[in-house]
C-alpha cells in the first residue's frame, strides 16, 4: 500500500467517529472467536453489529445525530433492558452523587423505588416534611416540579428531590384509591434519622422495638434497647421492621448477631464475577438469650437489609416472621468507572441468598424475559402465596420462586419473592374519605391550628387524653374552611365541569377555597348567574356528603386527630404516641399472641416436636 493510499485511509478513519471501534473490534475479535463459539456467546459480532448501525445513522441519516446523542441513547436503551437500580452517570451526574452521598443536603425524608415502571414512594420517615405532609408509602410519584417522571431512574430522582434546605420541591402524586391526581408542595429539611426511635415494655413481659433504618448507629441502638428491656424480666420480643427500607450491609450483619449464634451464616452474596461470591457471618454472642421468643414484623415496605435480618432469623427458625410479605429488594449495585475515569456505571453485579439459600430479590426488581425481551416479567405489588396489593386484594400473576427451601427445623420456605411470613396477617386499610384528609394534609394542619386552643381550655394532652366534642366540632368546621371534599363520583364529575366551564379553584388571604369564574363572551349575565348558583349549591352538597362520610368512619377519624394532637404536644418518638398508634395494631397483636403462648410459638418453629410435646402432655 502507498503512502498515499495510506493517507486516505487515515483520513476516512478520524472523520468516522464509529470506525475506530469498529477496526479495534476487528482486531481482536480473531483472538477471542474460539472463546466466543465455545460458550454460545456473539458478543463481539453484535458489537459490531450496532458499531455498523450507529455509523450508517451517523453518515446517511436524514438530519445530522451527533454522535454523543447516539451513544447516550443506545446506553440508556441498554440499561432499560436490567433492572432500575442499574444507572449511567456522566461526569457531572457522577459529582452530583458524590455530593448527595458525601455531604451534607436537604430532602423529604422518603425512601423510593421503581414499582410497575413508575416512582413510588416506599416509605415515608417519621418526622420528616414527607411523613408531616402526609406522603403515604405505595404513592406514585409522576411528576417533579411539574416535569413528569415517566421513565425516570432511581438516581435521577433523588438529585430532583433532594437541594438546598428550605427550598420548595412541588410533586404530584397517584394514589390507589384516589381518582384526582394531588399536588404537594414540600420545602426541604435536613434530614436526620434515628435507627431506633423507640423501644418499651408491652405487657406480661414482652418488650418491643422499632428499628426504622439501618445506619450506622444500627446495631448499637438494637443492643442498647435489648440490654434496657432485658432488666425488666423479659419474657418474649417483638422486634418491628416494618417500613424499614433497609441500609447498609455491614449493618444488617451487625443486627442480626443481637439474635443469632456466633458464626451463624447471615446472608451471602452471589454474581458472575467470583469476587461477587461471599458469605457474611455473625462474629459475636447474641444479646437476646436464645430462650427468649422472639417475632419479627414486617410488611411490604420491608426491604434490602431488613429482609437480610428476617431470613436469617426464619432460617435458623431463632423466631417467628409475622405481617406481610417483604419487598423483594435482595440486590447488590457496584459504581463502576468507565474509561475516561469522568463516566460512571451503577450496575447490579449480585443478588442477595438467605442462610438456606433463597434468593431475596424479587424478579420485578430483576431482569426482563430474556427469550423474549419485548414481554416484561409481572411486576405485581408483592410476592408470595399470600401477596396483597395495596387495596388488600391478592396477587394472582406472582412469579414466587416454587423452588422449596428447608430451615434449620426442617420448615419449608420460598425464596425469589422477597421473606414471606410465617403468620400472615392482612393490613387495615384506610377509608377513602380518611385517606382525603390525609392528602390535604389536614390533621397535622387543624393539630397545629387547634393546639392553642387546648392550651387556653387546658386540656392536658397525655396518654390518658380523649377528643371531646368541642374538639370534633371545632375539626369539622375547619374541614368546612376549606371546603374540604373526597374524591366521590359525583365531585369527579362536577370537577369535570368545572374544567370544561373554565372555573378554577383557588385560595384567598385566609386560606379558604374559593372559585374564579371566566369572563366569557358568550355569557351573559343571565348565564353567569345561574352558572355560579349552580356551581355553589353543587359545592355546599359535595360538603354535606363527605361531612356524611367522614361521620360514617368517625371512630377512624378520631384515632389520626388524636394521633396528630399527641404528635404535637410529644413529637413522633415519644411513648405515648408509640402506646396510642400500637394499640389497635392487628400485627402486633398477633405476633404479641403467638410469643406470649409456648406451645403455638413452638408449632411454628418446630411443628413435629410441638405435636408430638401436645400429644404427651394430653
């Protein structure tokens, strides 16, 4: 070849930004082929492949592509095909993490995930301005400061919610059960968590703890709270990890050791890479004594490190799993640096394995169907046999692993679907009207509007406090304030009208709702008048009827003001409150049955030996 023809060849290469790859492909696709036949893998034809595909677009495409726009797009679309916890950082996205992680910020105060391709709320953290706001764990998020966020990765997500302290963040949430979209205005805190926010004695003996998240303080907090309890004559725990989103890893090990023998195997991890292989072990006694019965709560909004614990303790069956199938987040995520050092990949390189080898993660939070990538795995609400979404109504479609496992009682248990419980027990929803209260954020509102008005009668907010009838009176004219009304069939379609008329709903200097009529040429006066007339008489009846709701689920409504007014005179840590909202707890009360009576404790963990001990003792 001439120099000439060698220069031309030089030439046609840098003015293809694709063709580089593509030669470098070349070169050492010869030396890899016979690697490549022996394991069914074409991984280096198809690089090739959509090397070919980029430069054909790049070069003939009706409108110039950069080639940035190309490539950004062909990773997403990549990605798209994992799972949503696997996230491209470019440089700037990358800082913008290390800062989130590494310093200080403001949030909401929520935990968050992709369900059914769509950001929902996991769970909201006591005290924070989400919980104050009355953000509800399952609500979809679908837009952020009006930008939707369809699509939208984990990270992303996080970046637009958190900012500056102070600063207003506005989200628009779906909820089940809600026909109207609603519109939060939420400033952000810093938030500041406590790993056990509460911890005391039940009755007959049975202690309770409530570890919210697992940080750093995790397993000391747990330890401390077992070590007060246990001077009390502890005769049984109910260790409560539901709402626990989960955190980290060096925690969960850590809380587990409180429970199990030392060198327990506690969770293992496992990948393509060998160096994704290990197994996590407990390295020191247990605090709680093993003759101690022990029942773990957990729910749907139980995730990542919360369910590591449970099914380590389900496992060595050193006690009882009681409440609602967990969430199913049982993955490993690794930052892993691209070439350039200034792009960053977060990519899910393993999956979670209990003590009897179950897979924690869930096959939502895992890959699409890889026979066919256009047909998607089921992404139901949770998994198992016993699986509800959040109206309560069962999953049908759930991929469980069918795969038996054996504890070390010889139970049978189920894996790939997240810690299924031994005792499952139904959540209590809440009612529709209740649940419009908590959307316009109304009893944390009237607590701090009626308050003063406590103090000034002197009514002593305590444990012993009950709502009286000024109190329910003075609620329900505030409700009246601002016009308060849930979202029935007939305010669905008086809304309708209302859009279609162009009237629209605003607030005045006192905060009181109020309606803006349109200056319409085809009104006339006549028109306008009879419209407004009907519109108010529509307005007062919508009133009446969600006042009649409300007084059909008055006791419901009683327990979240009264919640709310012990909130604000004790805060969310306090006894009392916990006392107040554990008290009608169905989950509670059956793990509380079920520790506090040996022989039904015992045919859960230890089902042959308990029948053949009843059978002595008749």
């Amino acid at each position: 070849m001439d120099r000439q023809t060698k220069r031309k060849n030089l030439t046609f290469v840098k003015n293809v930004p694709f063709a580089g790859i593509g030669i470098m492909i070349l070169l050492i696709t010869g030396l890899v082929v016979d690697a490549t036949k022996a394991d069914g893998d074409s991984f280096y034809a198809d690089i090739i492949r959509l090397d070919n595909v980029a430069t054909k677009i790049h070069q003939n495409y009706v409108e110039e592509m950069p080639s940035k726009n190309l490539i950004d797009n062909a990773i997403k679309g990549m990605l798209e095909t994992l799972d949503p916890h696997t996230s491209y950082f470019e440089a700037k996205q990358y800082e913008e993490l290390k800062i989130h992680t590494e310093g200080k910020f403001g949030g909401l105060g929520i935990q968050i995930s992709i369900r059914d391709k769509v950001l929902t709320v996991m769970t909201p953290i006591a005290g924070t301005p989400a919980s104050r706001a009355g953000i509800q764990s399952g609500d979809q998020i679908i837009k952020i400061d009006g930008k939707s966020t369809k699509g939208i990765t984990i990270d992303k997500a996080v970046s637009k919610l958190r900012g500056e302290p102070g600063t207003p963040v506005e989200i628009t949430i779906k909820r089940k059960g809600e026909t109207k979209d609603i519109d939060y205005s939420i400033k952000r805190e810093i938030i500041h968590i406590k790993s056990v926010p509460y911890y005391g004695m039940l009755e007959n003996g049975i202690g309770y703890i409530h570890l919210q998240t697992f940080s750093q303080e995790a397993g000391s907090e747990v330890e401390r709270a077992i070590k007060e309890l246990a001077k009390n004559d502890l005769k049984g725990l109910v260790f409560d990890l539901r709402h626990n989103p989960g955190g980290l890893l060096p925690q969960a090990i850590e809380v587990a050791e409180k429970f199990l023998p030392r060198k327990s195997l506690v969770v293992s991890t496992r990948g393509r890479i060998r160096g994704q292989n290990k197994e996590f072990y407990s390295a020191s006694q247990p605090v709680l004594p093993e003759d101690i019965p022990l029942a773990v709560l957990v729910d749907y909004a139980s995730a990542s490190a919360s369910e590591i614990v449970s099914g380590a303790i389900q496992d060595w069956d050193r006690g009882i799993i009681v409440g609602d199938t967990t969430f199913g987040k049982g993955s490993v995520q690794s930052i892993l640096p691209l070439g350039d050092k200034t792009h960053h990949l977060k990519l899910t390189t393993a999956f979670y394995y209990t003590p009897s080898g179950r897979c924690i993660n869930r096959p939502e939070n895992s890959f699409r169907n890889k026979e066919n990538p256009d047909e998607e795995e089921d992404m139901e609400e949770d998994s198992g046999a016993d699986n509800k979404d959040n109206n309560g109504t069962k999953d049908t479609d759930s991929k469980i692993d069918t795969v038996e496992y054996k504890t070390k009682n010889g139970r049978v248990v189920f894996g790939g679907g997240g810690i299924i419980p031994d005792s499952v027990v139904d959540i209590q929803y809440i009612s529709l009207p209740v649940r419009a209260i908590f959307g316009k954020d109304a009893f944390f509102q009237f607590a701090n509007h009626e308050y003063p008005k406590l103090k000034k009668r002197k009514v002593k907010v305590d444990g012993n406090f009950e709502l009286d009838e000024t109190i329910m009176n003075d609620f329900f004219t505030y409700l009246d304030s601002i016009k308060f009304t849930y979202n029935s069939l007939a305010q669905i379609r008086f809304d309708e009208f209302k859009l279609s008329a162009g009237i629209k709903d605003s607030l005045d200097s006192d905060g009181k709702k109020v309606e803006i009529y349109p200056e319409l040429p085809d009104w006339n006066d006549k028109d306008a008048n009879e419209i407004r007339s009907m519109a108010e008489k529509l307005d007062s009846l919508l009133v009446k009827e969600s006042r009649s709701a409300l007084t059909k689920n008055e006791d419901e409504v009683k327990k979240y003001l009264r919640e709310a007014l012990l909130i604000r005179e004790f805060g969310q840590d306090h006894e009392i409150y916990y006392k107040a909202k554990l008290a009608d707890d169905p989950q509670l009360k059956v793990a509380y049955s079920i520790i506090s009576d040996e022989i039904k404790y015992q045919k859960l963990l230890q089902p042959k030996t308990a029948v053949e001990t009843e059978k002595l003792e008749k």
